[in-house]
C-alpha cells in the first residue's frame, strides 16, 4: 500500500474515533460524585411497601409531608400487610406453564406417542406409563376411591383411606391434574378415612364424599375453605357403618341437588341439598342373607358394597354385597326387582354398561369377573384373572362397549376387547412394584388413558396401546364412525351368540 493511500486510512479512522467521543464538560459547571448500592429482596419489599402506604395515603387526600412523619414514627411490626390473594390464580398459571416445560416429553407421549410395535404383537396390546401421583402426606393411606371430573376431563379426585378396618385414621380428597403431576390443586383433610367419592356430573366444583364412619359429606371447591360444606354428622340419619358408594342423582322436582349412599349398615339413603343442610330420605334396606338364623335377623345387616345407576334408566341400579350377591332395584318402587348369585365371595364392584341397556359387570375377592345380561340368571362371561389374587376394581371404557379393565391385589391390570376375544385378556401388565396391592381403576373420559391406585396412596396414568382402542370397521374393512347405534349393535352381536 502507498504511503498516500496509508495517510488516507488514517484520516478516515480518526474521524470515526472523533465521531464517537464526546467531551466532558468543565469541572466548575459539572459536580462529580461516586455512587454505589445492592438491591436485596428485603430493601425491595421496604421500597413497595413505601410506595404503597404512599399511594393509599395520597388516594385520601393527605399531604405527603403527613405522610413521611408517620412512616418515621410507623414501627416495622406494625406495617400493614396487604392481600395478594388476587396473585393466586397468576401464580398457578405459572406453575403450569413451567412444569409444562419440565414434563414437556411426556405430554407430548400423552398427545402424539403411538407404539409402532403392536403392528407385531398381532392381538395383543400394552400400557404406557406416564405420570405418577403421591402426595407426601399419604404415606400411610391406601388410594380407596378415584373419579375423572366429566366437565374437565384432565382433572381427578383421589380419596384416600384404609382397607384395614381395624386400622382406621384420618383421611384425605386430593385433587389433581394432569397438568401439574408435582402438586394437587385441592386437599381436603377428613377427621375419618374416605371410602368413596364422586364428581357431580354438570357441577364439577361438588364433590360428594363417604367416610369410614358412616358420615357423607359434600365438598363446594367455590368456596375458600377446608371443611365440608355440607356433612351429615349430627344428622339423624347418618349411617351407622362405612359409607362404601356414593352417586350423584338428577335434580329433583324443587331443583335440589342430591345423591344416594349405600353403606355397611345395609342401608341406601339419598341426601339432598337443602340450603346449609343435608336432608335424608331412606330408599331400601338390603335384605337379609338366607343363611342367618331368624332369631338374629333383627340385628343382621347386610354390607353393601358398590352401588350404580343406569346412565340410561337412571331408576334402575345395581348394589353388590358381601356375600356375593347383587340387587337390582327400582327408585321408582322403592324395592329390589331382581337378584343374582353372582359370585362366592364379596362383590368389590358392579357396573352397568354405558351403552346397552342390559349389560353389565361384576368383580370379586373370589378371582372373578362377570359380564351379565340382566335378563339372564347366569353371567355371559366369566374370567379368572389370577389364581389367589383379588380382583379389586372393574371399569367399562367410555369409547367402547365391549372394552373393559380390572385390577388385582396382585399389582396387575387385565385390558379385555370381547369383540376381539372373548376368552382372555389383550392385556396383562404389573404396572407397581413388588407386593404392591392395586385397589382402583378408572377410564378418563376424553383421553385413551387410565388411571390407577394402589395401597401406598399413589396413583399411577398409563396410555393405552393403539390395538387396545380399536375402533369397530365393516364387512370391508373400513373404520365405522363412533356412535352409539354402533356401539350397541357391538354388543348385541355377542348377546345373540350366547342366549
């Protein structure tokens, strides 16, 4: 490079650089001062707490010099503290958001992940694991109840209690979300162990509860507080055993909300909701077993079970007792129409089908479970699970007719597609550890997965396989659209092979 062209760079360079500074203005006009400070969260609580006297002062027409004298003579003790409940609802937006960044790859296994390898498995299916709920406090509770809320179908209640009557304590209703697998979003502490819990249908914020000593109770999520809004207590018909089932019923003819509970004292009770009451109407007793002497008769109960209403024919319902045997009654009669010889020990669940009107679906300690056509004295189907392990809890998928699922005191759960083989499981997985009893089972109503819970108080979310959610197809192998005209015509298909 030439030296002309040299002298020509350096030209441009100090321009820039000149461009760039500016000149600090003379020493006499301008006051130089060194300045330093931390911001701690405590100097940033003073500084708000400032700002705030000071706005609410100003807001009342005060002077700010007032103002200053009385922040000077305010000891720290007696600064006023303000509510920030109005935060709360943010703050658990923000709670979700981050678990959902934190939980972001199983969410996306609940939304999209489907297992490539039932293309091999020919009939057969498996459980993805997703999620697993434990509260820390329910170390020593069993999971005794769990229901899907219908309105907002990634939300549960868990009620928590013992199997172990002679070892009964205090109880808990946790809610949760699939949301926010890390925390509950309500906890109701239970002076007695929870039995059973139930959702209500429409009005998700109710939440009826049964109790180990014979109390029901309903639980308003609207209003701010830990106790029942309504309980049965100090009423006069308050069961005299645990109260095993509770059910939601339609409004009756004043528009009251009410419910039925069947207990171990024999008796199936409805509740309404009267104002700040709960007032008892007595439906039925359960009848007597055969079996006892008539001089004990007066002071012999039977054990109810499990109670459930018709989805359809809501008049009609079923109550398993502990004696193997289920009641079909009438709400409209008041009496039983109909009784079956269903298993040889007790019936740890009866459920009536969500689609056919005359289906329905029975376990039992005794191994079994029983698929039944109510116009028929025996079952249609029988299936022993496991030999010696109990069969704790049965449950019908809401997105088919034929498809169930149960599980035992063994840690197991057996999915079951009748129309795909009616003679065993498409499914047979330990989904806990070892000596792990599993005691609930439900189908979220939306979503293709499950929920179940075991005797250490968690509850563990799985996903279904896609060949155990098939959807019905026609004599050309085409996908049928999921109706219940096609649902019931499922069924009817098996009953007419077996009657």
């Amino acid at each position: 490079m030439s030296t002309k062209d040299e002298n020509k760079v350096e030209t441009v360079k100090s321009k820039e650089d000149k461009a760039t500074q500016t000149s600090p203005r003379s020493q006499k006009s301008t006051k130089f001062a060194n300045f330093g400070a931390t911001a701690s969260q405590s100097e940033i609580y003073d500084y708000y707490e400032k700002e705030i006297k000071r706005l609410a002062i100003k807001s009342s027409s005060q002077s700010e010099n007032e103002a200053l004298k009385d922040e000077e003579e305010t000891d720290d003790s007696q600064i006023k503290t303000y509510d920030i409940a109005h935060l709360a609802e943010l703050a658990r937006n923000m709670e979700g958001e981050v678990y959902h960044n934190m939980h972001a790859d199983i969410l996306c296994d609940l939304k999209y992940f489907e297992d490539a390898s039932d293309a091999f498995r020919g009939e057969k299916g498996t459980l993805l694991p997703l999620w697993k709920f434990e509260q820390g406090e329910d170390k020593c509770l069993s999971v005794t109840a769990l229901c899907w809320d219908h309105k907002h179908s990634d939300l549960f209640a868990i009620g928590l209690g013992s199997h172990k009557f002679t070892q009964q304590g205090g109880g808990m209703v946790v809610l949760y979300t699939l949301r926010n697998p890390n925390y509950p979003e309500f906890i109701f502490n239970t002076a007695s162990g929870v039995m059973c819990v139930d959702i209500h249908e429409h009005l998700s914020h109710l939440v009826a509860v049964g109790l180990y000593d014979g109390c029901v109770a309903v639980y308003n999520l609207k209003k701010k507080t830990d106790q029942p809004f309504w309980d049965s207590r100090v009423s006069p018909g308050r069961h005299k055993g645990a109260v095993m089932q509770v059910k939601w019923q339609k409004d009756d003819l004043d528009s009251n909300h009410n419910f039925i509970s069947v207990s171990a004292d024999g008796r199936l009770v409805s509740w309404t909701l009267v104002k700040n009451e709960l007032v008892f109407t007595d439906m039925i007793k359960l009848p007597v077993p055969d079996t006892i002497p008539d001089d004990r008769k007066d002071v012999f109960f039977t054990v109810g079970t499990s109670l459930d209403f018709h989805k359809q024919k809501d008049c009609n319902f079923l109550v398993g007792t502990e004696y193997g045997k289920i009641h079909k009654g009438s709400k409209l009669y008041n009496r039983f129409v109909e009784t079956y010889d269903a298993h040889f020990m007790g019936v740890s669940c009866v459920r009536w089908n969500p689609y056919h009107a005359d289906v329905f679906i029975s376990c039992s300690w005794d191994w079994m479970v029983k698929v039944w056509d109510q116009t028929m004295k025996s079952p249609m189907f029988t299936f022993e699970l496991e030999t010696g392990a109990a069969v704790t809890d049965v449950a019908w998928a809401p997105y088919s007719s034929t498809v169930f699922a149960a599980v035992t005191s063994e840690g197991k759960v057996h999915v079951f597609d009748l129309s795909v083989n009616k003679y065993e499981a498409l499914c047979q997985q330990k989904v806990v550890s070892r000596k792990t009893k599993l005691f609930s089972i439900e189908f979220n109503p939306v979503h293709p997965i499950i929920i179940v819970g075991d005797g250490h108080g968690h509850v563990t979310s799985l996903k279904l396989s896609p060949n155990l959610r098939k959807k019905p197809k026609d004599k050309k192998g085409q996908e049928l659209p999921m109706s219940p005209e096609v649902e019931i015509a499922k069924m009817e298909q098996l009953l007419s092979l077996l009657r």
